[in-house]
C-alpha cells in the first residue's frame, strides 16, 4: 500500500500519479486534500508519513507547491525518511543509498511526465544496503538524540 497526499497545490498530479500507480498495480491509501481550497500542508504531511511511519503503508508520496514545506513536515514524524526529487536520479539514489521511504515532488516546479518518472523510479529502486546501512542507522540515532562520535 503507498501512502499519498498533498496540499491545495497538488490535488491535479496527486490524481495523475494515482492513475500510474494504479497502472502499476498499486493500492493506493489517498489522505487527501481532494480540492484546491487552501489548506495546512503539514497536517497533509503527517497523515500520510504516520501511516508509512506504522507500517501501514509500505512508501509514501506528498505533494504541495514547491515539495519543500511537505518534506520539512514529513521528516518530522520518527522513522520517515522523506526526500524532495526534482530529477529521477536524486529519486534513484535517495533509494539506493539513503533508503527513502517517502517522496516528495513540487507541483508548481515539476511538471506532471517528471513527476511521474520520479515516483515510478522511486518505488522500483531497491536500497543497496552495504556501507549505506551505516548511515541510515546513523539517521536513525539522530532521531533518536544520540550521539554519533
Ligand atoms: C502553499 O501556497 C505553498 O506554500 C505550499 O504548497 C508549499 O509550496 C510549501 O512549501
């Protein structure tokens, strides 16, 4: 199941990327927002990074204006990784090395075809393990107010 939600920037490429995803042969869990009346961003953020957080929700995606405030929303909630891609390589590595379990694209600065190449990158980019295995362990210990050296 992939956790999806945005703000009032995002309703249009939210249901775009829903289509894909479905193509793809997704579920899809939607947290809203449905229109283009003005909403509060994190609150979008934290439905969709606390199911994703709880195991719910395999991967997440959010969406508003620029990618920028959901993100900041989205790492927020302990045990989200969330990164802002504008290009399908950041959205490849940040799998690979970071093992991102949230994505988030702006819809005011990403057209909809990137976009869409971005999530679908994303959620078929295993995480490579190995040496990157340490940082993320290492993430985790910032967020949990750890020490690292
Ligand atoms: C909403 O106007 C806008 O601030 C929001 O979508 C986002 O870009 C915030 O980071």
């Amino acid at each position: 199941m992939i956790a999806i939600a945005c703000d009032h920037a995002g309703p249009a490429l939210k249901d775009e990327i829903k289509a894909m995803l479905t193509e793809m042969g997704e579920t899809v869990k939607d947290f809203g927002t449905h229109t283009g009346d003005s909403v509060d961003y994190p609150v979008y953020a934290a439905r969709a990074a606390r199911a994703v957080a709880s195991g719910e929700c395999e991967k997440g995606i959010v969406i508003c204006g620029t990618g920028i405030g959901i993100s900041m929303a989205a790492n927020k909630v302990k045990g989200v990784r969330c990164a802002l891609c504008s290009d399908s390589l950041s959205a490849k590595l940040t799998r690979m090395h970071n093992d991102a379990n949230m994505v988030a694209v702006g819809a005011r600065v990403t057209g909809p075809e990137l976009a869409k190449e971005i999530v679908r990158v994303f959620l078929t980019t295993p995480f490579e393990g190995g040496r990157h295995q340490r940082r993320v362990d290492m993430l985790t210990s910032l967020e949990n107010g750890q020490e690292l050296e």
